[in-house]
C-alpha cells in the first residue's frame, strides 16, 4: 500500500467550465471502499455548480496504483459471485430479482433497444473498455467494435472475448485513431473519473463521424440520494472525480461542441442499501464489502418499486446521456 505522501498533488480547475479555485467545500473526507489513505475535499463551483475533487493525486503517480485497485475490485467482485450463488435461496432471490427488473423494463422500455436498434456495421468505439463484456453483445448485432484502455491485462481479455474486435492498450489520445471514423463513441462508468473532460470531448469530436453519437453513462448527482451526502454509493475518493447532474453534463457538451438529443434516467435501489452500509460504518475502519447477501437482496427486492416510481417522477442515480456531434447547421 503506496502512503499517501507518496503521490503528487494537483489542484484541479473545475471540469465543467474551468473556473479555477472557485468553489465552497462541500466536504473533506477519506476513501471508504478500499482504505486507500487518502484525503481530499468535495467541492461545488460557485460558477457553474460542478461538484468535483481538488486536489486529486496527479495521474502519472496514481496510473499504477489505480490499476491494482481495479483488478482486485473485478477479482473479488468475481469470487464473492462464485461463492454466494451456491445456496438455493439466494439463487431463488437473484431469479425473483431478475423477473421484476424486466417487469419494469416491460413498462418503462429499455433505452438500449431505443438507441441500439439498426442491425448494421456501425463503427462503435468503447472508451476504458476493460474485458469487454459490458459490450459483447454489441458485436453479436454485426457492430465492429473497438476498444481502447490503459489496463493491459483488461484488454488482454477483451482480444479473448471479442476476437474480431480491435483492441488498444492506453489513454484515447494514445490511440492514433483516424478523423470522423466512428458512428458511435460510449463510455460506460468511466467519464466520472477524468478530471479534463473538455480534452477528451475534443478528441472524440475529432474521431465521431459527422452526426456520430455519443453515449455516457455516468453516475449522478440529480437524485434523492444526495442526501446521503458523503456516505453516497457515488462519492467515491479519490477516485470519482467528478460528479455531474443534468445541469452540468448539459453544460459541459453544449459547450464542446456536442448538442444533447436525450438524457434517461436510471434509478438504482441497490446504492441505497451501499449508502446505508457506507453511512454504518462511518465510525469504523473496517473495509465496507459491496457483496450482495440474502438479506441486502431482500431489501432490494423491496426497495425497487419505490425506486422505480422514483425514477418515473425524474429521479437519476445514473443519467445515460445521448449526444449527437455538433455540425456546422446546428452552430
Ligand atoms: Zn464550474
């Protein structure tokens, strides 16, 4: 475990409109998951109203140790899995789960088959892929599918579950990929964690063909579940970075060059019962595990409808935001 002296420290200006040193702390407060020893203050611009992390440990001297912590979160998350999906009445809970998830996708319509449609050869670019099996399916619809991470070993995976995908190991700019080549460039639980996205929207602009679509599925801020304040599932230090609400991440594309066609709301009552957990502990400095048990699928299968009616009324714990590049016309 590296000592927190061991980084270097940046001070970051704000990631939505750049501001520098223009905010209110909201909060100080230390990494809960995984006992990283780290500080750093949650703050809200006072320009825009972004909430993000400053200082942050500067990338260069996190690179490596952010990499290890998300291996072993993807190893345990794949035992504990293993080993909880042995007993008969957790098997009973996850199915009676899984049916009422798709009753309400039944009802409320799911926003993949909306924006996934067309059976085509669209070129698709995931950013911070890891292995890949988020998007296996995607090459099943005849998508050629292209990924790029910095995590070697992720991508080695990847080539493994995607044969025919094109794979890339390191930052999107790292890439060389060619001018408007992708129809569709997604990111999916990973645009929280940069801390420079006006860099990055001007790199994806640059590789999304004319009218190419951009999806971000990123964790948010415009929920009832801020009120949880830092105990939320979400405010996770140092390494969610940045935390956007439907004002922020409006304001962040329109202003690089991307207009917002649609933005759906998901609700997650799963973060609850993590919040909860997170909020137990807050006197502890015990390692907060986030396995699911018979008992935390009991709960969630309770608190779903109140969620889901949540979610209806606006609620967004997740906000999956389509763009389309902005074209001269629209300027
Ligand atoms: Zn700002």
């Amino acid at each position: 475990m590296k000592d927190k002296e061991e980084f270097s420290w940046i001070e970051i200006a704000c990631p939505c409109c750049g501001s520098i040193g223009n905010y209110e702390v909201l909060f100080h407060d230390k990494n809960r998951r995984e006992l990283i020893p780290i500080e750093t203050n949650c703050v809200k611009c006072k320009n825009c109203t972004m909430v993000y992390l400053t200082p942050i440990p500067e990338p260069d001297s996190f690179n490596k140790y952010y990499k290890e912590i998300y291996l072993k979160f993807m190893r345990e998350g794949e035992e504990v899995e293993k080993e909880t999906s042995k007993s008969i009445i957790y098997k009973a809970l996850e199915w009676f789960l899984g049916f009422q998830l798709r009753i309400f996708l039944l009802i409320k319509g799911s926003w993949i088959k909306k924006e996934f449609v067309k059976k085509e050869k669209l070129k698709f670019l995931d950013i911070g892929c890891s292995n890949a099996m988020k998007i296996k399916w995607l090459a099943d619809l005849k998508y050629c599918i292209h990924g790029i991470d910095v995590n070697p070993s992720g991508i080695e995976e990847a080539i493994k579950n995607i044969p025919d995908g094109d794979f890339r190991i390191g930052l999107l700019h790292e890439g060389n990929f060619e001018d408007s080549f992708f129809d569709i460039v997604h990111m999916d639980n990973v645009f929280e964690h940069i801390h420079d996205p006006a860099n990055l929207l001007s790199e994806i602009n640059r590789i999304l063909r004319k009218d190419g679509k951009l999806i971000l599925i990123i964790p948010s801020l415009s929920t009832i579940q801020r009120l949880w304040g830092k105990y939320y599932t979400v405010q996770w230090i140092p390494f969610h970075v940045a935390l956007y609400t439907r004002k922020t991440i409006r304001l962040l594309l329109e202003s690089n060059n991307f207009r917002i066609r649609k933005i759906y709301n998901q609700s997650i009552a799963w973060w609850a019962i993590l919040s909860y957990r997170q909020w137990s502990y807050r006197n502890s400095n015990k390692y907060i595990d986030c396995k699911k048990t018979s008992t935390t699928l009991i709960a969630e299968i309770f608190l779903n409808p109140f969620f889901f009616l949540l979610e209806i009324l606006g609620n967004a714990d997740y906000l999956v935001v389509i763009a389309d590049k902005k074209t001269p016309e629209y300027q």
